[in-house]
C-alpha cells in the first residue's frame, strides 16, 4: 500500500464531500433568508434558492424571476433553460428604477450569464469525489 497516495485520495474525498455538502449554503445567501432592507443601490449578492416562477414578459422584454416564495429579480430578455422547480445561484444588482423626492423604487436585477444551475457546480464535486476514490484505491491496492 502506498501510504502517501492513499492519504491523497482519502483528502480529496473529504474535501469533495464537505463541498458537496456545503455548497452553496457556505458561499452564498439563501433566497428566503436576504433583506432587502440591508442593501443600497449598486449593491451586488449572489443568492440561491429554487425557481418558483419565471415569467417571460415579451412587452417590455423583460423575465421576472421568483425564488423559495419571497424574492424577485428581473433579467434583461428572456432567460432560456430554466424553468419552475430548478434550483439556481445567481448574481443580482439592486438597481433603482425611478426616484421621485425621498421616495424611490427598487429592483433586484441579474444578466442572464450570471444565473446558473446548481447542479452545474456540483457535477465538479462529484467529479472530485471520483477522483478522490481513484487514487484511494490505487494506493491501497499498489504496493
């Protein structure tokens, strides 16, 4: 057994898992849990959660975006790929749509690239999961 590759194999197994596991709780803000309130404008967030609806408004070519029941984004055009139930990370911009005096409006926005599946970064942990028991084997098994 090559100890120095087993203990190898056996660190990037763990790491995998932990970031399986964590991910995106560990990098990012849950939907439901952000407050508008603590935000000004221009501020950016990457938040994550699950699609509860996406409407494509073709009007004024413009996608709103509702994620676990209480948070709203819009995307500039229409966003292809996802639909109700898919779980995703992104990157939104709180934006100021018009001031009048004190009082003015707000808006949570995202680009279209920065909305993304998360089982897209996911697959890379389980690809390092794969690799972790590869080299673990091989190390116990060469000797």
């Amino acid at each position: 057994m090559k100890k120095g590759m087993f203990i190898i194999g056996l660190v990037i197994l763990l790491v995998g898992l932990f970031l399986l596991a964590t991910f995106p709780s560990l990098f990012y803000t849950r939907a439901r849990d952000l407050n508008s309130d603590e935000y000004s404008t221009g501020d950016k967030v990457t938040v994550y959660g699950n699609i509860d609806r996406i409407d494509y408004i073709s009007q004024i070519d413009k996608t709103l975006v509702e994620l676990d029941g209480n948070f709203t984004f819009w995307v500039n055009g229409e966003l292809k790929g996802f639909e109700v139930g898919d779980t995703v990370y992104v990157t939104v911009e709180k934006t100021t749509l018009f001031q009048f005096g004190p009082w003015k409006a707000t808006a949570w926005v995202a680009d279209k690239d920065n909305v993304h599946h998360l089982m897209d970064m996911q697959i890379y942990f389980y690809l390092l999961i794969i690799v972790g028991v590869v080299v673990l084997i091989a190390g116990a098994a060469i000797r």
